[in-house]
C-alpha cells in the first residue's frame, strides 16, 4: 500500500477540500527513532523525531505542500518568498511539482551559494536586492498584496497548518502523546504548529493527554528567553538564528498553555548534542535540529524529568543540509600509513586506544 | 502504528533468526513517487524509488543494516570497510547505533573531505594508506580475514540480502511487480539485489509477474556494455564511477533472465535527466541516480517501451550527497536590482520572458 502524502493522510484535520490539489512528494511520515543509547544515559524514554527524512531535507515540507497546494486552487501561478534556507528549497520544489514557478528574494550580502543550490536546482529564480533580509521580507509581502502572486514565508497561515502534522504522526506512530515534546525555537512557527496539532488531536480523542511543550533558542538568537528582539543574533545553528521570531506569541502560548516552557541552550551544547546523537545513535541532524536534544540534556543536569518519561525531540532538519559544520566539527586530517597489512592493523590498535 | 525497519518488516524473507539483534535507523520505507509531468511526456507510467530518504541518504542503508546486525549476532565489536562515500557514511551510522567500532580505508590521495565528514561525524576511524583504491580494498580482506573484524564491502553477502528489500517496498507500494525496473549500475550489486527480490516476492506469491530489469552505467565507466575493465573510469556520476564491477556477473543475469539489458548514458544525458527531475517533479537526487530515468529517456528515443507501461526508476541517493556538482550545475550569480517594489517587479517579469 503506497503512502500518499499529508495531504490525503490527514485531511479531515486539514483545509483541504474537493478543489484542493492532492499535491505531494510524500512528505511526512518520518521515522520516530527510539534513543536507546541516551535513554539509558538519561533516565529517560527519548525518540527523534526525525524530519531530516523529508523530501527536501527539513520539516518545511509539511507547512509547504499545503500552502502550494492552496495556492494552486486558488489559481496562482506563482509563489515567493524572502530565504536564504530551508523555505526556499521546499518551496522550489513544491513549486517544480505543482508546475507554479518559484522566487526567492535574498539580501545580497555573501550568501554561500551553497545555501540556494537546492532551490535553483529545483528550477526557482533568484533575485538579490541591495537590502537586507528584514527589507527582501518587506517587499515579498508588498508584492504579494498587489500582484497574484502567493507569499509563502510563514506568516501564510497554511504553512502551520501543514506542520501541524508531524504532532499527528508523534502520536500514531507512539500510540499515545508524549510526556514533553522537545523543539527547537527559531521562527518560532513549528512548536506552534506542534501545540496546534496535540491539541486538535486530544479534541478529536486520538490522545487522552497532551505534552508539556519545551522549545529551545540558541543563546545567541534567544529573544523570547531575553524577552527582547535581537538586533544581531548570531548562533552556529543557522536555521534558528533569529532575532525577532514571527510567531512569537504561538510559542510562549504553546509554552505556558502546556506547562512547559521556553529555555536557550549555548552553540557549545548545540554542537556537542549534535555529535552526540551521530556518533552514539547514528543519527546525522543539521546543527539546529540539535537544540532540542541539547536542551533536554540541560533540564536534566537542572533536575527535571521523572525517571522514565517519555521524551519525543524534534530533529528539524538533515545534516547533509550543511556540510560545512560537519566538516568543521571533525578532526580535519585521517591518519595516513604505508599499505601494508601490518601498518594498518598497527593504526587500528592505536585508534582504539 | 510505528514502522519498525527492514530486519522486522521483512523478516521473513532474511536471514534473520531469535539472535539476530534488531537494528534499525527505520530504513527503507521510502517513496515511490508518480512522475506526473514525465509520464504525461513519454507516454509511460513512471514512478521514482526514492533512495535518498534513507538515514543516511542513500539505498547503502538497507544492506549495511543487515550486515551490521550479523556482524553483532557473531559477536563482532568492529566492521572495516574501503570507500570514500555512501559505502562508509552507512556503515559508520549503523556502526553508531550498534555501538560497533567502524573502520574507514581510504586512499591518500586528494580525497575531498566532504565526502567523508558524514562517516565521520557518526564516529568511524579514517585511515589513509599511501596507495589506491583497490589496494585498499585488498588490505581490508587481508586484515578482516585474519581478525575479528567484520568486512562489509559490498563481497559481505548480507548486503545484497539487505538490499533486496527495496523490490518488495516496490511491490507492496504498487501492488503488482512493474513492467520495467531502471536503475544505474555501477558496482552492481543494486541491480543484482532488487533482481533477487523480485524473483524472491514472485516465488512467494506476491506479484504475479517479473519486471524487466535495465541498467544504466555510466558512459566513462561502462565496463559491462564494453565486455571489459576499465582501468581508469570517469564520469560526473561518482557513486558509479567504478571500472570492474564487484557483481558484474550478477548484473548480467539480471538483464538476461529478465529480458532487460545493461546499457550506459553518457554525463551530458544524466545531468539532463538530473536537473529535470528537480525542476520537473520536485525531486533532488544524487547524479548518478539520475542514469536511470537518463537511461529511459534514451530508450524511448530508440523505440523502446509500449504506451502506458509501468516504469519504476531507482534514484539511489539524495541530492544533498553532492552539493558540488548542485552548485556547478546551476547559474552561479543570482540577478541583483535595488530594494523597491518596482525594481524586484521588472525583474520576475524579465525572468518568466
């Protein structure tokens, strides 16, 4: 039986209706991978949620497909965004797939090419203004209040509505709502989309319980935490660094309404969750993705958490989406021997220690 | 209801008994997506295996997992394998999760760091010997046959055991075996593999036909088409840059037995057929994935195929595998305008033509 995508998965919960295009690349339906390794560790029952596994290599898939697919009823045939990221690539290839054509907006201050490959690979334009990104954002939404052209940046109202999903997959796939959803915090979009989606499901009897939400700023960006905007956030974890979240007001509701809460965790504990969860659970995330890991392991030193709470951590994004990290984070140089058996087994041993 | 992996789901048809340890990162289970727009094109039914949304973004996955859990089940503490890519970015994440030890042998020859920070990051020991690929393969059979470390090269036979798997998914998501099976070769053992399960579900009465089996090796490396080794292969398609397949007897099987064929594409038709899944369908696949819908393309053009027949084509990695060839393949400077409404306007009028 083939899976056929959120959209038909879910669509009672979902704006679609008989004019919506059943748009999909399959995203969704990702693993949720035990931690066996750090459950132990931790005294806890821990499982990523592992969004890395979506078609474009980060949970923005699940907010796109939806808001491409109501785009295209509503006949546009062109979207944009302001993005140097994750929303530009799922965005072009939604775009690709739907036949609409894609552009994105980016400020043209050095950004890595890199970063945009996967958008124009996937047939988007784009265009650099002489601005920054707050300035690209600002003229996306004038142009889309004017042109027919359909904004998909977040504040399109769809985009949570189609993340909301992944809260759906949390409980079918665990048979019940977790004790505490851990999530990073950035745009602050997806724990919004998450709360929205426990709760529709305890509302429709598909959970008896919901999970304290507690979602996780990088200490350089963390403006909900400061209770401030931050004018220059900086943070090695690109996809949340963000000054001023849009959707701030989601993630403190979500926070206070589940008896959970906002809390930072420094890039120091980002990376160091980040190699952890590759190299004891196989598990390659993007720096950010680690941020809710890292923060679970800092309530925990605090004293949170019952032995043996049930811990889903939100992996939002590949890996393989920034290799550059990665290849910073290892130790650059393999040791280097003559091609004999012997001098081989010689480094073996020593690696070993 | 979670998906449990591959060791679970197809127990039944491997080699898995009450010792074998069940591993999983959730492999397989990955989406066969309909490809509207080139069906519409060339008059088939053409759907995409899509490979790269394994852990670790690529089909290695399905074999390393089965080769690490026996590996385990024999009470092995270390595997070791020769490989600059997928090979050893599977094997050190199943490693990881195993809590093996994990050996990389790699030539010291100008090996892009890149291509190895996965397997890295997942915890393996690089090793670099002062000689070639082949070398390097020769002292990993040496050493693994003479110590308790566990060879997983593709000559581990659970690694096409593991592999096959993709076939059955294939089979249960379309529910009947498909007309034709495209997919690149390069070491081939996929093709070997995939053949083996079909041949395996058909036998237990799960698809009531065969697929003919067509493999697409690269034009620089088309050691089976020319009937000989090619001593230094070349092709923009790395992962199947290879001139002296492992299986090559395998693979020559396979096309036969099934009424198939091995055939080759040239680089200029596998970055074509590259930039257009991504453009056309929203798919983002490693290069070489791209020599089997390639392959198609230039069978329809030879006559090949009746209207409407089923054709499935194996995209074996994502394409953030490869960013280099992502950045090379595309435009590299984005148009710059001012920051005002009317300048971004003039410029996606210029850019739609």
């Amino acid at each position: 039986m083939r899976y056929m995508g959120l959209l038909h998965t879910y669509k009672q919960y979902l704006p679609v209706n008989a004019n919506t295009p059943m748009l999909t690349l399959q995203e969704g339906n990702t693993p949720l991978i035990h931690a066996e390794n750090l459950s132990n560790e931790l005294d806890l029952d821990i499982y990523f949620k592992y969004e890395g596994l979506n078609p474009t290599g980060s949970f923005k898939d699940r907010g796109m497909v939806m808001a491409v697919a109501k785009a295209m009823e509503e006949g546009s045939r062109t979207i944009m965004c302001a993005s140097t990221g994750n929303t530009s690539a799922a965005a072009a290839a939604y775009a690709a797939r739907g036949g609409l054509n894609c552009i994105v907006l980016i400020p043209n201050n050095n950004i890595a090419l890199g970063k945009l490959a996967q958008a124009i690979i996937y047939g988007a334009k784009v265009i650099a203004i002489e601005g920054n990104f707050d300035r690209a954002l600002e003229i996306v939404r004038e142009i889309t209040a004017k042109h027919p052209i359909t904004l998909v940046n977040s504040v399109n109202p769809f985009r949570i509505e189609g993340q909301k999903t992944a809260a759906f997959e949390v409980v079918d796939q665990l048979g019940k709502a977790p004790d505490y959803l851990a999530i990073p915090v950035g745009n602050a979009g997806n724990i919004t989309a998450y709360w929205k989606g426990f709760k529709e499901y305890h509302a429709a009897g598909k959970a008896l319980t919901l999970p304290k939400m507690i979602g996780f700023e990088a200490e350089g960006s963390a403006a909900i935490v400061r209770g401030e905007p931050i004018a220059e956030p900086e943070t090695v974890a690109t996809a949340i660094r963000i000054g001023n979240p849009a959707t701030w007001k989601g993630a403190v509701a979500a926070a206070q309404d589940s008896g959970g809460q906002i809390n930072y965790v420094t890039d120091e504990q980002i990376l160091h969750a980040y190699k952890t969860i590759a190299s004891r659970e196989g598990i390659f995330a993007e720096p950010a993705s680690a941020a809710s890991i890292a923060g679970v392991m800092k309530l925990k030193k605090e004293g949170h958490f019952e032995k043996g709470q049930t811990v889903v951590c939100v992996l939002t994004g590949h890996g393989l989406k920034d290799p550059n990290i990665a290849i910073k984070s290892v130790k650059a140089e393999p040791m280097v021997v003559k091609d004999s058996e012997a001098a081989v087994m010689d480094a073996i041993q020593r690696l070993q220690g």
